[in-house]
C-alpha cells in the first residue's frame, strides 16, 4: 500500500469516534465510564501534586543553599510525604488505565469478531483486505491501549499546560514563550523527519503477519511437504518472507535513526535552557538558588506537555497504521454487511420449500450464461442429484444456495438459513469434542439427541466412535479420522439439525458409491430432502431426480423411481425412524428396477442418451 493511502483521514477520525460511542453504549460501557472518570480524578490529583512538588523542591533547595537546617528537615519530611501521595495515586492510575483497556479491548474484539463471522467470511471484498486475523487479535490492543494512552496524555498535558504556565510566568516570562517556540519548532521537526515512519509502520505488519502464515501454513502441511519434498520450495517462500520484512525493518530502522538525531539533542536542550535563562537571575540576586530547579522542573514539564508530537513521534506513527489497518477492515466489514445480496435474484423464504423461477446464473468474470431459464420445484423429503459436465453452474448453483452468488437474474425460494444445511466437498471439524460437534442448538434437546443416535448407527459409525474413545474425548479430528469419517459425522450433525433440505458438494470425492446410498437414503428416511451437486461418478440409483446442466447452459430434469437396498441400514427393524420414510413419489418399491430409464449413469454420459426428460429448457 503506498504512503499515501496510511492517513488519518475524517472517514478515520469519525470511525474512532463511532468506536467511543459504541463502548459507551456496550453492556460494560458504564463499568468504562465509571474507570475513566476515576482517571480524570486521580490526574487531576497527580497534576496539583506535582505543582506542590515544584514548591516543596525548591523551598528545600533554598535550604540547602541558606543552610537552615530546621526548614531543611521540615521540607525533606513534606518532601516524603507528598513523594508518597504521589506514587500511590500514580499505582492507581496506571492500574485504572490497563484496566480500561482491556475492558475497551474485549469489547472490541468480540463486536469485530461477531461482524466478521456475519457478513465477511464468503464476501469477495475481504480478499482486498489483508490479514483480517491479525487486524483483530494484534491491532485492536495496539488501536484500544494507545488511543486510551493517547487521550490520558492529551488531557494530562492540557492540565499540566494549565498548571505549570503560571508557575512559569511567575518565574520568567521570557522562559515561557522560549518553551512554546521552542516546543513549536521540535513538533514540525519531528513531523518532518518521521512521517515516512507510518506507511512503513503500516507495511511492516501485514509482512510479518505474511511471514507467520505462512509458518502456519507449512505446520498444517508438514507430512504433506515431507512425503513430497516439497522443503525447497518452502524454504525460498519463507525466505522471500524473511527478506521482505527484513528490508522494511531496515527502513524504520534508518528513519528512526534521523528521527533520534533531532529527538535525543533536543531532550539535552530541555536540560539546559532554563539554568542558561534562570542563571543569570540568580547572579543578580533577583531569584533564591531553589527558584533555578523549580524553573527546570516547570520547563520539563510543560515543555513535556507542548512536545507530545515529538517525544511520542514514534508511537504516534505505528498508531497511525493501526488505524488505517482497523479503519479498513471496519469499511470492509460494513461493505459486506450492506451490500445487497444476489442483488438481481430474488430471495423468498419458505419453510420447506426449495424452488426456481425463470433463474439465470452468469459468470462472474465474463458475464456469460453459465444456467438459463432454470424453473423446477425440488420435490420435499426426495433426493436430487445436480450433475453435467458444465462444472462453473454446478459450483455457481451452490454457492447461490449457500448466499454467495450475485450474478444472475430471477427467483429462487427456500428454507430459512438454520433450516437449510450444507455440507461442503472437504469435511471440516473443528477441534473439541464429538459431542459439542454434533450438538444442535435450538430445538428439542432429546429429540436431536435420538436423531443423533439413530444416524450414528445407520451410518456404521459406532465403531468409530468406539475407536477414538467416544463422544467426550477432545481431538484433533482431522488428524484422527479420514476425509471419509469426517464427512460421515459431518452427516449425523446435518441429521440431528433436521432440516428443511441438506445441499450436499461433490461427496462421491470422499464417500464410495455404497456408503453415499446409505447417507441418502438415511436422509431420506429421516424426514430431510437433499440436493446433491456430482462431479466424482455418484451412484444415481438412489436419487428421486436428477437435474443435468449441459455446456451450453441448458437443462434437463427427470423424475425417477428406486428401490433402495435393505442392507444398506446398520440399524435394527426396531429402532424406528424419527421421520416417515415414505418418499415423496409414495412408498418405496420393494425392488429395484433392471436398468435405469431416465437418466444416464454418470455425467460423462454421450449426449445421444436415451434420457427422456419430464422437463427441458427452452
């Protein structure tokens, strides 16, 4: 991203203060209030005390210099006395401020977490926005602890501006605007010297955050690369990683290197101006000798206050990426949350309804027809089988099933999202236990429970779960089971949701022939429809239907009647089903037809099949 992209921009500036109205109004935002109100307190609180200080130093420095010993021990006492007060105020605030925070930053977290998981994990928008993970994790606690910083120090400084231009004046006027000028003229230098500092600040994460996928990337795969040798290629990837880091790194490194130049000579400066103007006070008899570091303190100080951009340049130019790198994912975010979608095709939801009205998909890239004029009702509790050889309308069928297609005109109506499941090409279980995976939430708890067990056993699975020690035990499942274990379990979860209709991806890539007649007819019995997209050779004897999508994005769709085998169920006669296992076309024959009549076997088939079609595109 060039340079001039990492700004802070009022788009910035008005997000930030969304970020602040939206804690406020969160269910810990008084707790918020309450700690940031204590802050203000106890700075208020530290500020008068450190004004106090500067009175208490120099009367005991004047002491000193007087050699009154009695005013010398009665200042050293109220010396330790308000050292004391101080540092127990300053515990305090420091302790306040963390935990503001945190608080500030769980909230945020889980708010950005929610909207992420909402509305941006299928949207093609956030594939221009790099590391959503680590804008999350690493840069809400850099965005959340640096603005409260940021803030505490902006208000402190006012305050002690406030405070200690007063103390200044009183002792030379001419010290004071020398404090302003020359806090003036350290601001623009600093911001001169490093604003480069910000784009490479900004640059730096994603490079890291890059490099660190990447490691992730190879730990997943390990045995992958290892069997096929792959630790070359890695080996140049990673070190492209390290190299690209590095050299940003040695960027910062040299602009931070002139940003000290000026930064550390003007910290001496501060050191020594005030004694160069106070001193000749002094010879003059015109102040005590405690008036020189009470005039070194008040410089400090309030040159302190003035030089915020200067002595905090640095952190000021990574909170500035960190911003940018929010703000980004924020408008991402919200894009994907309101941008229309399918906005062409519309959307109907009807309980236990799948159907298509005169829809047109396209291709996302090219805009050509990929399916026209598609118009069938998917028949309830009956199996579909998607199959042709046009791959593209395969996928764009089911991701418009999914909500992730947006090309295309007409209508299709269906189930409520929770009552529609769809189970992808790859399995994938997430860690913990089998149990939590096959839970279910909403519904009745022993009705999803007597589902569950009903599929474990019509699917075979019983001795699987026996093997890896039952449903209690937390593994890493996908290192644990095969591809074809994953997928069957991913089944008895979709059983146990008992929805309207399971859209199914390609499962002859992980499931035999036999096993995904079993899981059909398994769905079939327990009261659920399914569409089935093919692409490996699915068997077709179990399937109701069958739409086939030709290369010229035409369509044919055929009925059909079969019988499934009796062997094909685990279960006892007595385990009944918790659905009726009629079949929409009426009961199930008793026996299985001699050679299919409606559809061909595989989607290779020639094109001069016999397939006579209840219903043909026009």
């Amino acid at each position: 991203m060039g340079l001039e992209k990492v700004r802070i921009d009022r788009l910035t500036r008005k997000r930030f203060m969304q970020v602040v109205r939206a804690f406020r109004a969160s269910d810990t935002g008084g707790k918020g209030q309450r700690l940031f109100i204590l802050l203000l307190t106890l700075m208020v609180v530290i500020g008068g005390l450190n004004v106090l200080n500067s009175y208490v130093g120099r009367n005991f420095m004047s002491a000193i210099e007087q050699r009154q010993a009695a005013e010398f021990t009665q200042q050293a006492i109220l010396y330790v006395l308000v050292f004391a007060v101080t540092t127990v105020a300053a515990v305090w605030f420091r302790f306040c401020e963390e935990r503001l925070g945190l608080l500030w930053r769980e909230s945020l977290t889980r708010t950005l977490t929610r909207a992420y998981l909402k509305h941006s994990l299928r949207s093609h928008g956030m594939e221009k926005v790099a590391n959503p993970d680590q804008r999350i994790a690493e840069d809400v606690k850099s965005f959340t602890t640096t603005s409260l910083s940021f803030v505490l120090l902006i208000l402190n400084g006012t305050f002690t501006v406030i405070a200690f231009s007063s103390v200044l004046w009183s002792i030379s006027a001419l010290l004071f605007f020398v404090a302003v000028l020359y806090a003036s003229v350290g601001t623009f230098m600093a911001i001169r010297l490093g604003r480069p500092l910000i784009g490479l600040n900004f640059r730096q994460s994603d490079k890291e955050a890059n490099f660190r996928s990447e490691l992730v990337h190879l730990r997943e795969h390990a045995d992958e690369v290892a069997i096929t040798h792959n630790e070359p290629l890695f080996e140049n990837r990673l070190s492209q990683r390290i190299g690209d880091w590095a050299a940003n790194a040695r960027r910062i490194i040299a602009v931070n290197r002139n940003l000290s130049f000026f930064t550390t000579g003007y910290n001496y400066g501060i050191q020594i101006l005030p004694a160069l103007i106070v001193a000749p006070l002094f010879f003059a008899g015109k102040v005590e000798f405690g008036v020189i570091t009470q005039s070194a303190m008040a410089f400090t100080t309030l040159l302190g206050a003035f030089s915020l951009i200067v002595t905090q340049f640095q952190s000021i130019s990574t909170f500035a990426a960190v911003i940018t790198r929010l703000s980004e994912l924020a408008t991402s975010i919200e894009n994907a949350a309101e941008r229309p979608k399918n906005a062409a095709i519309e959307i109907r939801r009807e309980p236990r309804r799948l159907r298509f009205e005169a829809l047109d998909l396209l291709a996302p890239d090219t805009g050509l027809p990929l399916v026209r004029g598609l118009e069938l009702i998917v028949p309830e509790r009956a199996n579909m089988l998607v199959n042709g050889t046009n791959g593209p309308a395969r996928h764009a069928l089911f991701h418009l099933l999914a909500g992730d297609w947006e090309r295309g005109e007409g209508a299709v109506v269906m189930p409520e999202e929770n009552h529609l499941m769809l189970l992808p090409e790859r399995p994938y279980l997430p860690t913990g236990t089998l149990r939590q995976i096959l839970h279910v939430e909403g519904g009745d708890f022993r009705i999803n429970d007597l589902r569950t067990s009903q599929a474990i056993r019509q699917l075979g699975l019983s001795g699987t779960i026996t093997r890896v020690g039952g449903l209690d035990v937390v593994r890493e499942w996908g290192e644990v089971l095969s591809l074809e274990e994953q997928q069957l379990i991913s089944c008895v979860r979709a059983i146990a949701a008992n929805p309207d209709f399971i859209i199914f991806d390609r499962p002859g890539t992980t499931l035999k022939k036999d096993e995904l007649a079993r899981v059909l007819t398994t769905f079939r019995r327990m009261g659920q429809g399914s569409v089935t997209f093919g692409g490996s050779g699915e068997a077709y004897e179990v399937f109701d239907a069958v739409l086939k999508i030709n290369p010229d994005a035409t369509w044919t769709y055929a009925p059909q009647i079969r019988a499934v085998p009796e062997e094909l169920f685990m279960e006892d006669e007595e385990d009944a089903p918790v659905a009726s296992t009629e079949c929409l076309y009426g009961p199930a024959p008793t026996h299985r037809p001699a050679a299919p009549t409606s559809v061909a076997e595989d989607e290779d088939e020639d094109e001069g099949s016999a397939s006579p079609p209840a219903k043909r595109a026009k």
